[in-house]
C-alpha cells in the first residue's frame, strides 16, 4: 500500500494545485490539512487552488475530511477553490455534504431584543394561534356536518379504541386524584366548620364541591394532561412522519379520519369520568369526616342527600362536555400544527397540555358566570 502524499505545486503567484498521491485511508498517517491551512495564511496574494488527483489510489473518508476541511476555510478566506480535478466520487459527497441545511431548531445565541421587538412577536404570535384556532373550529364543524349527514369517512373501530382509551383506561388515575381531591376539600372545610361546631356540613361542602366545580374541573385537567398530550403526540408524528400528506393524497381527510373521532370520544366519556370523579371525592370526603371527626357515613350520606339535587350534577356534568371537546381541540390543534422535526413533537405536546387548561379555565369562568347570571341554583 503506497503513503498517502501531498504536494503544493505553485503554478502562479497567485494559483496553487494541491496534488494527491497514494491511497488515502483512515489506517494510514495522511498528511495534516493544518499545514495546508498555516501556508495558506501566510500567503495572502493566493486567490485560487486546484486538485490533480491523477496518482490518486483508494481512498475514504479521511479524504472527504482533509478537502472539506481545506474548501472551508478558504471559503472563509475569499479564495476560489476548483474540484473539477478531484474523482468524481469525491465531487458528490461533498456536494451531498454542503446541500444538507442547517437545523432551523438548533439553539444559538440571540442578541437581546427590546420590550417592544417583544411585546410586537408576542402579539403577532397570538393574532397568528387565533387565526389558527378559528381555520381549525372551521374545519371541525364541517367534518361534524358531514357525519350528522353520514358523509364524514370515519372508521368505527377507532372510535371504539379511542372510547377506551379515554374511558376505562383512565379510571385509575381519576379514582386516584378524585378521592384526594375529596379529602382535602373536606379536611381544609373542616378545620374552620370545626370552629361552630359544624362538622356536619362538611357533606354539604365536599358534595356541593365536587358535583358543581371540581369533578368536572379536575377530570378535563387531568385528561389534558394525559389525554390531550398524546393526541398532540400521535399526531405530530404522523405530521413529522408525512403520514398527513399520504392521508390527503389518498383522499382522506384527516378532520375526518383522525380528528372527529378523537373529540367525539372526549366529549362521550369525559362526562361520564366526571359523575365517576364525584363519587370518589365525595367518598374521600365521608373518609376524613368519619376518621377525624366523628361523622357516621350514615349522617354524612343523609346531609348530602338533603342538600344536593339534580341541577348540582347536571351543571357539572354540562361543563364537562365542553371541557372534553376542548381539550380534544387543543390536543389535536397542536398536533396537525407540529413541524417535521423531532423537536417540534415535543413542543407540540408541551402546547397541547398548555392551551388545553387554558380553554378549560377560561371556559369554566365563563359557564360559572351564565350559571350565575341565570340563578341557576336558586332553590
């Protein structure tokens, strides 16, 4: 196996020819691009250099490296290099090698923008989420009409999974969550009650909580957090994964195919997850009563059936249907959102959980204020 070798030819003052001789493999001593680079440097009447590549043997990537290397910096230095001597292998990996763009999400340093540079991206960025929102709601209604008319093409059986998905599936952590919500309603109720002496009414507190507020509340929270996230998750990677594109290239549309049965499982078992929520936290709070103040679970059944009625529950069941259809919203929103890179999964997800409570307080507020209005609970 010959040495790799390379020689500087000066054919002019200011032309160089780099000749490359011997088999240049990663196994052998090649020759140091920094030698190349110091010359270079000390030369400054230097403004081309070309390759002759004509005793040139084997060769691999520790070529590929020393050329780049060399093409690099006199890029940076202004001077002209010609590759036409090179093989022509050689020529399209390092045309390969220069077509590769840079990553859009790769972090850099910014220089520091003033308040107004940013309160001016944060509104364009808002105005550009709003537009968003509304295409996306746009677009969900007409896939809903399309299914009440039995047009949308959207296939049962991943209804069904999703149902359980959604439902069974996440039982667990509502039971768990629910039955802590109850007992602390109950326990932080109680140690002012406790002050009048009535401990009783910690039914009417914890029931009343429960039915109205915080099953419904809790229930989309955690369903954003669990649900929603994976809706953007799936999603995204379909996106990232061009799935989306052959989707619409096969005439299906993905409103129909994949968004309209994922909000419709939300909307379906969100309110049935909340009624279970209720139950849980009420008998979290007939725990905490009956344990650390003398309150029979009979007592604390006949309190909160004397003070709940139906309203309590359809009003929390109500708002729990919106929450669902919202959270599905955001998850999905976000998810068809998501940019084709790895990264933008991620932040898809992170959005999802995000924009998904936000709807739900904001929604909540509203829908507590009509309630109000409209003196709903008036006995």
């Amino acid at each position: 196996m010959s040495s790799p070798t390379l020689q500087i030819i000066q054919d002019t003052d200011h032309r160089w020819t780099l000749k490359l001789a011997g088999e240049w493999r990663i196994n052998s001593s090649t020759p140091n691009a920094d030698h190349i680079i110091e010359q270079l440097n000390r030369n400054d009447s230097i403004q081309m250099i070309q390759f002759d590549s004509s005793e040139l043997n084997r060769w691999d990537s520790m070529l590929l490296t020393l050329i780049n290397k060399l093409v690099r910096h006199c890029e940076a230095r202004g001077i002209g290099v010609d590759c036409s001597g090179l093989p022509e292998g050689v020529r399209g990996l390092l045309a390969l090698a220069n077509a590769v763009p840079e990553r859009q999400d790769v972090s850099r340093a910014k220089p520091a923008e003033s308040w107004l540079e940013a309160v001016g991206r944060q509104t364009l960025g808002f105005v550009r989420d709003f537009n968003g929102l509304a295409d996306f709601i746009g677009e969900t209604c007409i896939a809903l009409g399309k299914l009440l008319m039995g047009q949308a093409r959207m296939r049962m059986s991943d209804l069904w999974a999703l149902i359980q998905e959604c439902g069974p599936n996440a039982l667990p952590i509502i039971s768990l969550i629910a039955l802590l919500v109850g007992m602390i309603l109950a326990f932080v109720g109680a140690v002012q009650l406790k002050l009048f002496g009535a401990q009783i009414f910690i039914a009417d507190l914890v029931g009343l909580g429960m039915a109205r507020e915080m099953g419904a509340m809790m229930t989309a929270i955690l369903m954003a957090g669990r649900t929603g996230a994976a809706f953007a998750a799936e999603l995204g990677s379909m996106t990232v994964n061009d799935e989306i594109d052959a989707l619409k290239t096969s005439g299906f549309s993905p409103m129909e195919f994949l968004v309209l049965p994922r909000i419709l499982a939300l909307f379906l078992m969100v309110p049935f997850l909340t009624l279970y929520a209720d139950v849980m936290g009420m008998f979290g709070g007939a725990l905490v009563a009956a344990g650390l103040f003398d309150i029979s679970f009979n007592e604390y059944l006949t309190q909160i059936s004397n003070r709940l009625r139906l309203i309590d529950f359809q009003v929390g069941i109500g708002k729990s249907a919106v929450f669902g259809i919202l959270v599905a919203v955001a998850g999905c929103m976000r998810g068809l959102q998501c940019q084709r890179n790895a990264t933008s999964v991620g932040l898809a997800t992170t959005s999802a959980v995000v924009t998904g409570i936000v709807f739900v307080v904001i929604s909540d507020a509203v829908m507590t204020l009509i309630v109000t209005t409209l003196n709903v609970f008036k006995r």
